[in-house]
C-alpha cells in the first residue's frame, strides 16, 4: 500500500462509542436470508435486524453494538480481513448490503461495546449525535425523518451505490484481503476492491432478471466464484477474466444456500472417497438433469486422474426440499460436475408445536434450507430441516441417517453459524470412521459452537447439540411497557409482533435477554397494556391490552390464557387503562398507603377504558360476553353545557382515581370527576396530545404532565380557588343533610317502640332506603359541588428540548421530581420539574421512541421502546444532558463513495476519441479492466482512489424534465378549452377555480373530454410550488443534485430540505455548499462545515482548510492540517491569524520537532528552539536529549556551540 494510502487509513479516527444504553432486548433477525449472520475469530457475532446490525459478543454474553446506516433491510453480512496482516484490526471489519442498493464497508471496536483509552476525549465529543448538524440545521420536521443520535457506534467508512435493484448476497474473498463480491435482484455482479475503494460492476452473466440468491469464493482458487440462482442454476464463474467456467442445472427451484469444499483439508481426511464408488449412481434416475454439460467422461479416466486431490466438492440446497453433493468430473473444473449424493431433510422433519406468536398454517408451506459447514469438524455437514431442526450429516458416510440437535427452536431456521474455536485450527478427524455407522447422537462432537436465527424469533447458542444461550428477540415496534410494583422487576411489554412480553433485566442476571411470551389468543399488534396495580397481588397478573384492529383483552399470566371482548374500536387503540377502586377521602384522610393498599386487596377490578378512533369505550372485566359502552354520548349527556372536541387520543386517572384527563387531537385537556363531571380544561399544546400523565406521589398528586406532537412537555399544577361564596354554600348542605338525617332516626324511633318483630324489620328496611336516598342525594350534591368549583391551572414549566414529536411521558416511581419522555428524534429525555432543567439525554434508538417506563427498584434505571424493535434499559445519571453546542465538537467521518472503473474506463474512451490538444490529460491510462482491478496488488493502484466521481450532466440539461415539451406537445389542443373557461371563469366569478385539476407534466392522457389545465398556466402559487416540487424530484431521481438544488433555490422555503436530501445522499458539490448561503447563515455554515469533512476524506486537506475559513473556523482548520502532519501549513497560517505569542504556535512547533526527531534532526532542532522561550514546553531539556542521543557530523559540529549557549 502507497504512502498516500497509508496516509488516508492510519489517520487517527475515533473507532466506537461507548453504549450509551445499560442493557437491551433485541430486534429479532430478518427473515428467509441465507448469509443474514456471521462470526469471526474474535467470537464476536453479528446478525441483520431490519436495516440494522446487531452486535453480539458471544464469550461475554452480551450486546455491545449496532450498525445503523441503510435505509432498507439488511440482507446479507459478514466480516472480512481488510488487510493482510494478522493482528486485531483484521478482525474489524464488516460487510453489508440492502435491498436500499448499496454495500458499506464498516469499521468496528468489539472492547465489549467501549473503546479504547486513547480515544475516550474523542469518543465523548462525537457520541451524543452522528449527524448533529443535520438534524438540527436541515431538520425534516415529518414524522419519517428519524433523528438518531448515538447512529452509529460503529461507523461507516466506504460504501457502493453501483447495484440498481436490492443486494441480495455479499460475500468476502478467504484468500485476497480486501475482495469482496455482491449480486443482486437483476443477476448482476459487482466486485469491490475495499482497500482502494473501486469497484467494477459485471452486467447479468446468464441473462435478464435472474437473481442472484447465493455466492460463495473458492477456498483454493482465488479467481473463482459459486453463484446461485433463483431458477435453480448453479455457476462456477472467473471474476478475474469474466468467463463462465461450468454451468450445473442443479435444482429446480431457487438455490439458497453453497458450501465449497476445501479441497486440501477433504483429501487429507479421506472425506469423500469412501462415498463415491457405492453412491455414484444413487440418484441417476432422478437427476438426470442435474449433470453438467460434459457428462459423457468414463469412470476410467476419472479414477485413474493424477489430479484426484485438486477435484472439487460443492454441497448444494435449495427451495425443492433436496441438498446435493456435486463432485468435480473431469480433470479441469471445464469438464463440469456430477451428483454423487442428494440428502433428503424433509424425512427427517418433524412439526413443532409453536412457542411464540400466532401460529400460521402457510409455514407448512414455506420451505427454507441452510448449509453450514466448517474445516474444524470437517466430517460434518449441517443444515436445517423443512421445521426447526438442526441436523448433522455425516460426510463419511451418506447412508448413516443424520443426527439432531436437542430440540429448541419451533419455527424454521434460516441461517446457521459456527463460532470458530478459541484453540488453533484442527481440521483432521480423530474419530475412527469405520464404526460411524453405529454411533449414537452423544459420540458426535463439534469441534466448535454453533448459533442460530429462526422463524420463532429466538437466537440460539448451542455447544455438543444442546442449547446453552437463548435470546428472544422482539419482532415488532415496541408500543407500551407498564410495570407493577407487584413484580417489580419485570416489564410487560406490548410489542407489533402480536406478543405481549415479561422482561426482568435487573433481576436474572445470568440471562439477561430471556423473556417469557404470552402470544396465546393474541392475534394482532399489542399497541397499547396495562397492569392491574390497583387491586392487590391477587389481580397483579391482569394485563389489560388492546390491538390495533381495535379489539381489547385481558391476559391472565398465571393460566396463560387471554379473554377477548366482543366488538371493538375500528382502528388500533392508543391507550386502556383500569378504573382504579374508589376512595373513601372522607374518613381515611390520615390513613398511609399500606391501609389503602389494604382495602384494595379486598376490592376486585371491574371497569376498562380504552381510546381508539376517537372514542372512548367502557368494558366491563366482570361480562366478557358483553361489548363495550361509548362513553362519548355519555359524557356529553351528563355535561350539556359543554362542547368537546371530537378526537380524543389520550385517557388518564390521577393517584386517587377522582379524576381524570382525556387528551384531544386539537391540544386540549379537560379534566372530569371519576364519574365524568366536567371541572376544567387546559389549552396550551397547539398540536395533539399524545399522552398525559399524573404525578404518583402523594404531595404532587394535583400535577400531571402532557406530551404533544408540537415538541413540548408542559407541566401543570392543578389547585382549588378559595371562594367563600361556594364554601358556605357547602357548609349550608352539609348542616340540612345532618338535620335532616337527624329527623329521619327520631321519628322511626318513636314508631319502632309500637310496632311488632316483623314490622320492624320492614320499617328499618325502609330507614336504610331512606338512608341511601340521602347518600344519594349527598352524591349528586357533591357531584354539583364539583361543578361549582372552581381549578387553577398554574404552568409549571414548558421542556423544549426534542426535535420531534413527544410521544410519550413517564413519572419516576422513586423520585416526585423527575419525568422521562420518549420521542420521534429518537431520544429519550429525564427532565427536573422542581429545578425546571433537563437532566439527560439517551441516544441510541434507531427511529421513533414511542414508550418509557421508569425501573421500581432503582431511581436511575428506565426502559424505553420503540420503531427499531429493541427495548433498552438506560441509567440516565451516568447520560448527563449536552447542549447542540457540546455535541458537535467532533463527528466521524463520513463515509467515502467508491469508484466506479466502468465509469472511469468509459471517460478515458470518450478522451482518447477527441482531438488531441497540446496539453495532455494527466489520467492515468494503464488500468487493465480484466485484471488490474480484480486482484492486482493494492500497491500498483493508482493513487486516485480516493477521488469521488461524479456524474457530469451538460450544462443545458433543461431543468424541467417533466415539461420539457410543452411547446411542441402533440396532445396541446386538449388544454385550451379548459384554459378559457378557468380565465373566464376566475374573472367573473373566481368560484370555479377552487375545484380546477392540473396537470403538471408527462402526461399520457389523450382523453378529448380532458378538463385539466396545464399547471404552469396557474395562478395560485401553492399550484406552482407542487409544480416545482414535481420537477425537482424528477432531477433527484436522476442525480442532478446541482440542477435540483438550483430549482429550490427559487423557493427559499424548500432550499432547506432539499440541502438536507442531498447531503443525506453524500452529493454535496461545491457549487451546492455556494448556492447553500440563500437558506441562511447558519445552514450555510453547517454545509461548509460537512463538506470540508468530505473534501479531507478524500485528501483534499487545502480546499477543505479554505471552506474552514470560508466560515471563519480557524482553530478546526488548523487541525485539519496537524492530524495529516503538514506542520508547515499549519504553523504558517497560525502566524497569519493569531498573534505571535499564541500557544498553538509553540505547540505545533513542538509536535513538528518530535515527528522529525529520528528523521531530520537538523529540523528538529531549530523547531525545538523556536519554543525555547516557551518554559511550560519543556523545549531546552528536549533539546539537550536530543543533542546527546543523535550523534551525526553536523550536530557535532554545532554540538558544543549549542549547549554553551543554552546553559
């Protein structure tokens, strides 16, 4: 590798974040993907989950990272040795590639999820936000534009956009370093060079539109691949030539999964030859068509080949339930392959009763096959059954029935991983493999564990055939978690994966990611659940939940079971809750909550609440066979006076259950009695409400909280105006009521001395009437007295702080102060209501933050969930709250587009076809296109790679791509009736034009009857906007950034999102960060800022210095050129911007001297005495070491002069 490379990738970058979160349980891995896992020599093992990669560390047992960066799943990965030396960076590197096109290259830091010690100060400044000034300067305020703070604990250095349908496969090269190959969708390949960052598309080998579903490299040729394909082909193919080798009709259906042999370690164990004479002809009459093209060759000359040792093996499996073993025919891999063996797994496969989720009668119809074999135990083959089970094939002998791993998993499986050993490499059998026919499951070891992901969601760690670490991955948006302090360590969770979870971080520490599924009965997404707290230990196993097809139930965790009320909501439901048991205030004013934890316990729920498409329903838990009651005619029913919004979101009880709040799509919040008595309403939120939340202590029992999709948090404090009016009035009823009650005993006391047994008993049944007539008359006249009293609402504090949509709000159990929130930017905030300040801020999701809950043991610790599918268990005192100022310090860099060389060749074609001009162009012209590419040494690659190409458009382009013919359309005439009757219209009336359609270009109409009108021809502007929006998307699709750009210049409103779509695809230009300046100052600088990241990326350190400047960042500039050692720049233009006595000044002289100490000692002595007046630097003392250690003819000619001076 040249000095310019090297230069580029040892350049000190920070190399991970520390895990921001404590713990966390997972997002389940995707589905029907062959290379959706790997592992490497470090046990670290990481798997795809949506578009992320999750990051497992299998010796500690524990999460310790995630991959963010694509936009769409994650479909293959895996890791590879970038370079070739053997120490522990070779072991950093991942791979992966997205049905979103691209493949990156990621650079990784597995110290357990922390990085190292140099690079903490580094670590600390870039942690808080990846792309801090995105989010905050070019911010989408959309509900899909998810902010993600910590993005990316382990960043992305190189990626590839040169696939035009969705990477199907990537795989790396085992023999050269830093080769690696994709296909895709369309049956294209691309081989990419990681270490120079080119990459060479391949059109489709063998036709149109036929996927590319497998690859696998030769262990022993380093030109040749293994593709596999949906229609069943099989494709042993030299990348390096670009020649096709053999073709093998293999199956019938897709190909999904390849193992190539290695064909050293298969002849020095013996593998396959006692299988080929007695198996050669085992399925002839079936497989006919599975021979290559040269079948014809005689077992004479097979056998009595020189060359048997070099043969080649493949293992094949595919869609059509079979897995084949392909032997090599002739003596050149040309002559093609023969199937000597085909194993059948679906006679060996036995139905699972399901263990989580709804149970769907088309997995019987699904079938799913997956390869996996390893040089450590090289006799077995392993591979999936058609249900969930593991099985081992015994290579040495094809008839021996294979054997099973303990039964775990219920549902398919669809990768399998062998963890490499921890000892060296051994890859010779010490079984005797004569007696393998009889051995029974216990005599088989695996030289080395085993992990696999399933249909069933679960992540299994097996060790000799049994399973040892189970994780339960969580496949769905995570909607709600609740807790009781009934069962303080667990978390109920509700999850999209029709699945309620139990979750007890905190208390089984050995296993910390098992959870317990309750799925029975549940058929649609838990969105919304609660415990019931209220009712004592008896009914803490209630869990209330609704879905989002409306319908609600209750999940009884003691029998498993759930119970579904009939009818429901018509869309998912936002919130349920339990109507907690009255309390008797009268009495039991000083009574602690122990005592009404008491009553509680002797009191059984009865009412649920629940809010979906806009209502609010009633069910009664005590008659499942009873559907809901609508409480909004109720409540307008007992409230005549007043009128309420119609969309109601949100439904909450206070400490008490007296009260409750019912959020609305408006910003409202009415407060009612428990029995729905109006009492006041708050109007601050302008947007809807999503959640509001009462303080559980008992001194802040009158404050609630409220979270809304405007950004804000606000704090109320709810109290009673002092009226003496309303307080005689109520001392009035209180003494009638009391007289009144006085009466009543009198009088039947006189008539009981009179009457008879039997009379008696009939009077004091009509005393107690009497007596509930006055309680009920009491009741209503509370009821009235509500009315009549009057709230002040005081607002505590507004918290502005998230960028996006606040969806959810969370009181601490332990502390009456603290609030946590969750929100669409992807945080999760703790705010202070008593010193009003933000307290933390937990970055880490990957999308929308939907839910918090707060830990009942422990004051720090809260778990929040949301669109990423994890739930994460944070400790909010150790993520203090940064300002956007202290977060941007410093951010990784980002990533580098590679190369295409069909597009550089193409250029050079296009030169070497124009006239010759005096000045030559300096490009360099010895690149082969077959070979220098491919698998050329890194160190003959011209240095121009790390130079971005862009694609150059004319400079007449037109800039409307969808009317660009709206002069000459042919189809014109259709638009000119409709034009004058809008004119005349609009004149006359200007009613018409309200419900006028437009056109707005590329219209394939050729209706007569056409009533539009060509947009352009508008006179509204918001017409125009759409019409100007239409067409800058077009010139996106395309990747005329600069044209798009200029397009949303003409509307500064739009100039923002568009700065934003272009730098989130890494085209910034020049001419876009000049055109940035009309969005305003601040963007402008930002843009600068992001684009002089890119230019250093690339090596283009004085361009990048001049935008630093541009924006008056001087200090950062000058780092540009230390941290790439041009000293001399550097310290020049420190003098030309800071005085004289600067200390960067001496510092940079300092650092100059000590780089130059070995090299150019001359040099480092006048630098070292360019600090000598510097007494805080130390410069005399170095320089008398220096003198003394390097003992040259110049330095001794100086030497004494030198030191006399200096003492």
């Amino acid at each position: 590798m040249d000095d310019s490379l090297n230069e580029i990738h040892n350049k000190k970058t920070p190399t991970q974040l520390k895990n921001d979160w404590v713990e966390l349980l997972p997002s389940s891995s995707n589905w029907y993907c062959t290379s959706v896992a790997d592992c490497n020599e470090n046990q670290i093992y990481i798997y795809a989950c949506k578009s992320n990669v999750s990051i497992f560390n299998i010796k500690s047992k524990k999460f310790i990272g995630e991959l963010n960066g694509h936009t769409d799943r994650v479909t293959s990965v895996g890791f590879f040795k970038r370079f070739e030396s053997k120490n522990d960076e070779s072991y950093k590197w991942c791979i992966t590639g997205s049905d979103d096109k691209t493949v990156r290259i990621w650079k990784c830091n597995f110290n357990d999820g922390g990085g190292d010690d140099d690079d903490d100060d580094d670590v600390e400044n870039i942690k808080e936000n990846h792309d801090e000034i995105v989010d905050n300067d070019i911010n989408n305020d959309s509900d899909e534009n998810n902010v993600n703070g910590n993005k990316s604990i382990n960043y992305c250095i190189y990626y590839h956009q040169e696939h035009k349908t969705g990477v199907t496969c990537v795989v790396a090269s085992p023999l050269v370093s830093d080769l690696v190959l994709s296909g895709d969708k369309s049956g294209a390949l691309v081989i990419y060079r990681t270490l120079t960052n080119h990459v060479f598309p391949i059109p489709p080998i063998i036709g149109n539109n036929i996927s590319i579903s497998t690859l696998t490299f030769s262990p022993n040729h380093s030109d040749l691949v293994a593709i596999g394909y949906l229609n069943g082909i099989v494709l042993i193919y030299n990348f390096v030539i670009r020649s096709t080798v053999c073709k093998i009709s293999a199956h019938s259906a897709d190909v999904l999964s390849i193992i190539w042999f290695d064909s050293t370690i298969i002849q020095n164990n013996n593998i396959f030859d006692n299988n080929n004479n007695n198996n050669n002809n085992i399925n002839n009459n079936d497989n006919n068509s599975n021979n290559s093209t040269n079948e014809n060759i005689s077992k004479d000359q097979d056998n009595n080949n020189s060359n048997q040792k070099n043969r080649i093996y493949l293992a094949t499996c595919s869609k059509d339930k079979s897995i084949k073993i392909w032997k090599q025919v002739g003596e050149k891999i040309e002559s093609g392959f023969t199937n000597i063996y085909q194993f059948n797994p679906s006679k060996y496969s036995i139905q699972h009763s399901s263990g989580g989720g709804s149970g769907n009668q088309n997995d019987k119809q699904r079938v799913w096959l997956t390869l996996s074999w390893s040089p450590e135990s090289p006799q077995y083959l392993l591979s999936n059954s058609l249900t969930a089970d593991i099985l081992v094939w015994d290579l040495l002998n094809f008839k021996s029935p294979p054997e099973k791993f303990q039964s775990s998993h219920q549902r398919l499986i669809f990768n399998i991983t062998q963890i490499p050993s921890d000892g060296a490499l051994s890859t010779t059998i010490t079984k005797n493999k004569t007696k393998n026919k009889d051995k029974k499951q216990s005599q088989i070891k695996l030289n080395n564990k085993i992990i696999t992901v399933s249909l069933d969601r679960q992540i299994i760690v097996w060790e000799n055939l049994k399973a040892k670490i189970k994780i339960q991955g969580l496949g769905g948006f995570v909607y709600s978690i609740d807790t009781c302090s009934y069962s303080p360590n667990t978390f109920a969770i509700g999850c999209g994966d029709n699945t309620i979870r139990l979750w007890s971080p905190t208390e089984n520490t050995k296993d910390v990611y098992e959870s317990k599924t309750l799925w029975k009965g549940i058929q649609s997404k838990v969105t919304s659940l609660s415990i019931c707290k209220h009712y004592g230990f008896s009914n803490s196993n209630l869990i209330a939940f609704g879905m989002d097809d409306g319908r609600v139930g209750v999940y009884n965790i003691n029998t498993n079971q759930s119970k579904i009320f009939p009818g429901g909501h018509k869309n998912e439901i936002y919130q349920i809750i339990w109507k907690p048991p009255p309390q008797n205030n009268n009495n039991n004013n000083n009574n602690n909550n122990n005592n009404n934890n008491n009553n509680n316990n002797e009191q059984q729920p009865s009412k649920l609440y629940s809010i979906g498409n806009n209502e609010i329903y009633e069910w009664d838990y005590n008659d499942f066979n009873k559907s809901f009651t609508n409480m909004t005619p109720i409540i307008q029913q007992l409230n005549p006076k007043e009128t309420f919004s119609k969309h109601k979101t949100d439904i909450n009880f206070n400490l008490n259950g007296d009260m409750i709040s019912i959020g609305y799509s408006d910003g409202t919040i009415d407060i009612f009695t428990s029995e729905f008595h109006f009492l006041t309403r708050i109007r601050e939120h302008k947007k809807l409400i999503n959640r509001v939340q009462w303080n559980h202590f008992k001194e802040n029992e009158m404050i609630l909280a409220s979270a809304s999709t405007d950004k804000k948090v606000i704090i109320y404090k709810l109290s009673i105006v002092e009226n003496e009016n309303i307080i005689d009035n109520q001392n009035e009823i209180e003494e009638n009521s009391k007289e009144k009650e006085i009466e009543n005993t009198a009088k039947n006391d006189n008539k009981n001395e009179n009457l008879s047994k039997d009379d008696t008993v009939e009077n004091l049944n009509n005393n107690n009437n009497n007596n509930n007539n006055n309680n009920n008359n009491n009741n209503n006249n509370n009821n009235n007295n509500n009315n009549n009293i009057k709230y002040k609402i005081e607002i505590l504090h507004q918290f502005i702080g998230h960028k996006n949509n606040v969806c959810s709000v969370s009181w601490s159990n332990l502390d009456p102060d603290l609030l946590g929130s969750a929100s669409a930017d992807g945080t999760v905030q703790v705010w202070n209501i008593k010193t009003k300040e933000a307290v933390s801020n937990m970055r880490g999701h990957d999308g929308r933050v939907f839910t918090v809950c707060w830990s009942l043991l422990d004051r720090n610790l809260l778990v929040s969930g949301g669109e990423d599918q994890t739930v994460r268990l944070w400790n909010y005192s150790t993520q203090p709250f940064k300002t956007t100022t202290e977060s941007q310090i410093r951010k990784p860099p980002q990533p580098e587009l590679s190369i295409s060389l069909n597009k550089k060749i193409t250029e050079q074609q296009q030169q070497q076809q124009q006239p010759q001009s005096p000045i030559k162009n300096s490009l360099d012209q010895s690149i082969n296109p077959l070979v220098s590419p491919i698998l050329t040494s890194p160190t003959t690659t011209t240095s121009t790679s790390t130079t971005q190409i862009t694609e150059s458009f004319p400079k007449k382009r037109p800039i409307f791509l969808l009317n660009k013919d709206i002069v000459q359309r042919q189809d014109s005439s259709q638009y000119v009736v409709p034009l004058a009757k809008y004119f005349t219209t609009n004149q006359d009336l200007n009613t018409n034009n309200e419900k006028q359609e437009y056109e707005y270009g590329n219209n394939n109409n050729n209706n007569e009857n056409n009533s539009k009108i060509e947009a352009i021809f508008s006179e509204k502007k918001e017409i125009i906007n759409k019409l100007v929006q239409k067409e800058s998307l077009e010139l996106l699709k395309i990747d005329d950034v600069e044209n798009y750009i200029s397009l949303n210049s003409w509307n500064p409103a739009n100039l923002k999102q568009a700065l934003y779509q272009v730098i989130k695809n890494g085209k910034l230009t020049g001419n876009i960060v000049s055109l940035s300046i009309q969005a305003g100052r601040e963007i402008f600088e930002s843009v600068c800022n992001l684009y002089s990241q890119q230019l250093v990326c690339i090596g283009d350190y004085h361009l990048a210095v001049s935008y630093l400047l541009m924006i008056g960042k001087v200090n950062e500039a000058i780092e540009v050129y230390r941290n790439t050692l041009l000293f001399q720049e550097a310290i020049i233009l420190a003098k030309s911007r800071f005085l004289p006595d600067d200390p960067i000044i001496n510092q940079l002289f300092t650092e100059w001297a000590k780089q130059t100490e070995t090299s150019h000692p001359i040099h480092s002595i006048k630098c070292y005495l360019a600090t000598i007046n510097d007494q805080s630097l130390n410069s005399k003392q170095e320089l008398l070491k220096l003198l003394s250690s390097v003992q040259t003819k110049q330095i001794i000619k100086i030497q004494s002069d030198l030191e006399q001076i200096l003492k």
